[in-house]
C-alpha cells in the first residue's frame, strides 16, 4: 500500500471499486483525517473515464452544505488524479439498517429530512445524484447525514455531453426509477424515488422489490405497485405512509416536485415539529481500517500528533523565511528605513556552568602540579617503585543502557581511562579526579553534555577505577553479582490482519466482515501482517461467467471460490478454514458475500485472543 499521496499521508485501505481506490488520509498541516479517491491506474487512459472521476469531484465541491461531504483539494500524483475529501466518522445507513434491521419511526424521519436538504441543495445548484441508497447516506457519531459518491451525477449543463454513454446503465438496482429502467430522461423527481426506497427499506428491514434476476428487479419496479407499508410495520402512522407513497409514485408527476416541498412536509410531520434531527439510536464508531485514531488505547497512552508547517506551492524549491531589514537601510521599494526588529529580553545566565568550569579548572591544574611534583621533584630519580600491574575494576551498572559511566559501559577504553594509568602515582589521581568531580556533580548536573547520555557518574564509580594495590583499590567494596534475569512470559496473541486478494467487488466486503467479526471477538486489527499474531487471508478465485441478457443489454454473472483461512505466527495453518462457491452480479455481491460468511465455520477461523 501506498505511503503518501501529495501531501497527505496515507494511514488505510477503506475499499477499492470499479473507478479506483479509496484511503483513508492525514493531512499534516491542517491535523486532520481525510478520504482520498484515486483513480485506478487501469483507468487513467481512458479520458471519458478521466472526465468522469474529476466530475464527482467538481459536483461535490460546488455543493457547499452540511449534509453534503465537502471536498478539500483535488490533484494529480505520479500521473494519478485523487481528490480529497471529508472523513466522515461514523457509519452508513445500510450498516445501520443491517445492524438494526426496522429503524424507529422517528429516526427515519429525521435522517430523511436532513437528506432532503441535502438534494435540495444538490438540485439548486443543476446536481442530480442518481445513486441515492443506504450507503451513500453517511451517518457521523452526532447523527448528521452526510450524502457521498457523486459519481455519476448528471449537470443540466452536461446533459449534451453524454459523458455517460447514450443508454448506458447507470444507478444501483433496487434504488433506480421507472424511467431511468425505462431509458427515459431524468430530473431531480429520481432522487426522490429513490429516497423513497431507501425510506422504505430503514422503516422494514428490507427492499420493496428483490430478485436476483436484474431483468425481474427491473420488470417488477415499472409495473409492479409498492407494498403496504402499513402492513409490514403496524408501527408506521398515517402521516408517514402517505409521504412514501408520494415518494415512490410509478409517475414523475405524482411525486414530490422538488426536495423542498419534501422537507417541508417532513418539518410538519407530528413526530419531528419542533423536535430537531438528533437521532434516538446510537451511531457507532468505524472498526478495522476506518477507524480514526482521535485516542489511543488506555494501555499506550500516546501524545496528539502536532501540526506541521503547510507545503509550500509557489513552485519554489524551498521557502525561505522573510528578509528583515537592517535599522537604518532603506526597503525593497525605496521607502523609509525600516526600524530594527525589537531584541528579544535577555535571559538571565545560568551560574551553574561556571561553578563546574572553576571546580574543574581548580582540580586539573591541582593534579598537573602533583605530577610534576613526582616527577620533578626530591627523589624523582630512580627513587619510586616499578608501577604495579593496573588492573580495572568492574563498575556496576546505574541506570541507562549502553556506554557512558552512568549506563555500565566501557568506562575505562577512552583516553581518560587510559591517562588513568600511566605512571605509579595514578590511584591518587584517579582519587583526585574522582573528588573534582563529585563536587562538580552536587553543584550543578544540568551541566553534563548531551553526549553523555545520563548524568554525570558518582564520586564511587569514577573512584572504583584504580590500580590494583593503590589505597582507592582497597577501600572499595565487592560489587555483588547482578541477579540472572527471569524469563519472559509467553506473548498471548491479540493482533489479526486480514489480507484480502482476488475481484475487489468481493474482496472489499469480505475483509470488512471478518475485520467486524475480528473486533467483535476480542481482537486487535493492525494493517501489516508482518506483526500480526494471527493473519487471516481472503481469497476469491474466479472460476468461470455467465451472461445474462435484459432490454437489450447484458451483464456478466462472475462464477468463482471464496477461501477464508487463518495462520498463526510463522505461518503455521490454523484449522480447515471455509470455502465457499459464489455466484453473483453486480449488484448481489454483498448479499453473496454475506450469506457465504454466515456459521460457526467463520467464527472458527477468527478465533479468540489468547488461543
């Protein structure tokens, strides 16, 4: 996976389509989490396909509206085009209608409401999205719907440039009016439509049409009528019912002329008037790779990542700060001198640094005259013994790892250690040396270098380096031996990774529900699987097609095995795992998706932390 995009650093993998793939980003300078839409590199020859991508993003950043997910910048990288957008925390509708099959009435209302703002907006503006369903309504922790993927949303002003392809199909089945089944020209009355199916669909649990023959889908949302809603949830008022048949009127004439004639029904609705939009069901956070890490575990408490400076884009190789001028010179532009820029307030010197200087001084200058005094002084001559054998004693470790007399290294290979030893009145040198310093660690530590690595060593460390025989050597103490470390405990697993590979139309759905059922079970998602304890790896092999013919034109049934299996450290097989064969179109890969990972064969292979 990728490190970086433009500016923006690449933190997962949220899903891949059939136009390219989505991140999810961090943006330094601003310190925030976006969602970045690549194309695919497939695509990035076919200039229709070009124009296309780059269209969502110009729709989605002329919409200016809190229930629209905002753009923030559009670019190209390696030859790539991407465009960022809002990270939305949170869930999607149909996450939330899978979850909790038949919504409340009332929350129904209310995302229906904000939606209908949401279009309104869209629609003023000459924006038809087309591809109104579940998951494309976003739902943040506070309940406010976001509308995404404006993919295929249609201009008035881009109606003559057929940039989708004269009868080319278009939308989701399911969600699609009659006339976009029925080839004819379509408005703002479509959305609606399909805001009605999606309304349907939260208030029962499921589609008012479904089949898996898309040709009998389609049949069945021209000809066939709606059903009761009223006898499939005995819960559903008069008002309400009344508003969805309007929405899902066979005729564009018998609907809701435009969005806001919607949410002004909807504001006088009995359940909403005066009542607001905050939803009663709670939205949860994203799992797996979606998920925003605002806060760390309570086990690794981490500080927030800080701002950076923004990336420079004046084309300049790098941004040099402004040029002050001197007091008295005149500016660029020949005006008056520019003053002096006002000194920042002295800081009072610390006198730390200079007691240590003077103790130092003190004791080289002490130590030198010693020497010269053995040297040169009475009986310098032949009168001293031969120096005794030096020997080094071990300094115990203190503190820190590594060299450095506070961290238990090599205290004695560096020239001082060496200087230590050289003529037989080293042991009261060394015992000198030992006594500076220890004055000048009591005055002032703060003064040791960086390179040290700790503080600076005790007068018995320094001290403990001695010839053998010298008074210093004598006086100091065994050093007890250092106890034998204890074994470390056996690492119990916590980490999964789910890799995924094969058609991303099931891939991507895949991998998001075993990292859910991962997360249900106790375990911790990382994205590399390097340092995962357990890896759990999704496989789709296509084995054949098939095509399928309807209204003069076709759509290709993919045939193929589904293989989910875990591995453990080392890689290792853990159990059977499941394969699974899988028929689908477009349009029921998730629900064959779904259905293939239901059973305690999942549960199996994912496991438990611990085992």
């Amino acid at each position: 996976m990728k490190t970086s995009l433009g500016h923006y650093e690449i933190v997962a993998e949220l899903g891949r389509g059939g136009m390219g793939v989505v991140y999810k980003g961090y943006e330094p300078a601003l310190a925030r989490y976006v969602a970045i839409k690549e194309l695919s590199p497939a695509l990035a020859h076919d200039h229709n396909l070009v124009e296309r991508f780059l269209r969502e993003a110009r729709s989605m950043a002329a919409l200016n509206d809190p229930h629209i997910i905002q753009v923030y910048f559009i670019g190209q990288a390696e030859g790539q085009p991407f465009f960022a957008m809002e990270f939305v925390e949170g869930e999607s509708l149909s996450q939330l209608i899978k979850r909790e099959g038949r919504l409340p009435i009332a929350d129904v209302l209310k995302i229906l409401l904000q939606t209908a703002r949401g279009l309104q907006t869209a629609h003023e503006r000459g924006v038809i999205h087309r591809d109104i369903k579940p998951a494309n309504l976003m739902l943040d922790l506070r309940g406010r719907v976001k509308i995404a993927d404006f993919g295929i949303a249609l201009a008035r002003q881009e109606f003559d440039a057929k940039l989708t392809g004269t009868g080319e199909f278009v939308g989701t089945p399911g969600y699609l009016s009659p006339e976009i089944c029925l080839g004819r020209p379509v408005d703002a009355r479509s959305d609606l439509f399909a805001l009605g199916i999606v309304m349907f669909e939260a208030l029962t649990g499921r589609l008012p049409f479904s089949d898996e023959s898309p040709l009998k889908l389609m049949l069945d949302v021209v000809q066939a009528e709606i059903p009761d809603i009223r006898e499939l949830n005995r819960e559903v008022d008069e008002d309400t019912a009344r508003i969805l048949a309007k929405l899902v009127a066979k005729e564009p004439a018998d609907r809701y002329a435009s969005a806001a004639l919607l949410a002004a029904d909807l504001e006088k609705h009995p359940l909403l008037a005066g009542q607001g939009t905050q939803l009663a069901l709670q939205v949860r956070r994203p799992v797996g790779a979606a998920a925003t890490l605002y806060t760390a575990p309570a086990t690794a408490p981490t500080a927030p990542r800080r701002p950076t400076p923004p990336p420079v884009v004046d084309g300049s190789a790098s941004a040099s700060p402004p040029t002050v001028p001197a007091a008295g010179m005149p500016t660029a532009a020949g005006g008056a001198p520019a003053p002096a820029p006002p000194a920042p307030p002295a800081r009072p010197a610390s006198k730390a640094p200079m007691l240590v200087a003077g103790v130092l001084a003190l004791g080289v200058v002490g130590a030198a005259a010693f020497g010269a005094w053995r040297v040169f002084g009475p009986g310098a001559a032949g009168t001293d013994p031969a120096p005794a054998a030096t020997t080094v004693a071990a300094v115990p470790p203190t503190g820190g790892e590594g060299g450095g007399p506070a961290g238990g290294g090599e205290a004695s290979s560096g020239p001082a250690g060496e200087g230590a030893t050289q003529a037989g009145g080293a042991g009261d040198l060394a015992a000198t040396t030992a006594l500076v310093a220890g004055a000048a660690a009591s005055g002032a530590a703060a003064a040791s270098s960086p390179e040290s690595g700790g503080p600076p060593a005790a007068p018995s460390e320094l001290a403990s380096v001695a010839p053998a025989g010298s008074s210093t050597a004598a006086a100091a103490a065994p050093v007890a031996a250092a106890p034998a470390p204890r074994p470390a405990a056996p690492r119990v697993p916590t980490t999964v990774a789910v890799v995924g590979s094969g058609d991303p139309a099931i891939i991507g759905p895949a991998v998001q529900a075993i990292e859910e059922r991962a997360v249900a079970a106790g375990w911790q998602l990382v994205g590399n699987a390097s340092r995962a304890d357990r890896v759990i790896r999704v496989n789709f092999e296509q084995t054949g097609t098939q095509q399928l013919q309807y209204y003069g034109r076709s759509s290709e049934m993919v045939i193929g095995q589904l293989s989910v299996r875990a591995f453990g450290q080392g890689g290792a097989a853990l159990g059977a795992g499941l394969r699974s064969r899988i028929e689908y179109t477009p349009m029921t890969a998730d629900a064959k998706v779904q259905a293939a990972l239901q059973g305690s064969q999942v549960e199996a292979v994912v496991g438990a932390p611990g085992r």
